[in-house]
C-alpha cells in the first residue's frame, strides 16, 4: 500500500499539541480592522483547540500528526 499524502495547506494550519489535540489559529485578523476593538484584536492573536466536530476528518487529511 503506497504513503498516504498529506494534505500540505492543512499541515500550514495546523499543529498537534502534546496531547494530541489540534492547535489552530483565529480567524478575522487579516484585514478591515478599523472597526474591531482592541480587546477583539488581542483575543485573535491567541490560538485555540480545534473542535471536537472537526477532529475526524482533520486527522484524515493529516494522517500523520
């Protein structure tokens, strides 16, 4: 049975933690800030644990993380 491929923008996105867990980034930090409050702003920058939801298929396209 040949490798299987990972899924290169996922692998990007995404880091295992020691657990486990998928850690990602927040969304809505890019562009057309103006208008967010600083607080918002700061909340973005922290990174967050991938939910449960998504968990099965983000390990199918990321088989070996």
């Amino acid at each position: 049975m040949p490798k299987m491929k990972t899924k290169r923008a996922a692998a990007k996105r995404f880091t295992a933690t020691g657990s486990g867990k998928l850690k990602r980034n927040k969304a809505f930090k890019s562009h057309i800030l103006t208008k967010k409050t600083t607080k918002r702003k700061r909340n973005l920058r922290q990174s967050a644990i991938t939910d449960a939801s998504n968990v099965k298929s983000l390990k199918k396209i990321l088989p070996y993380m």
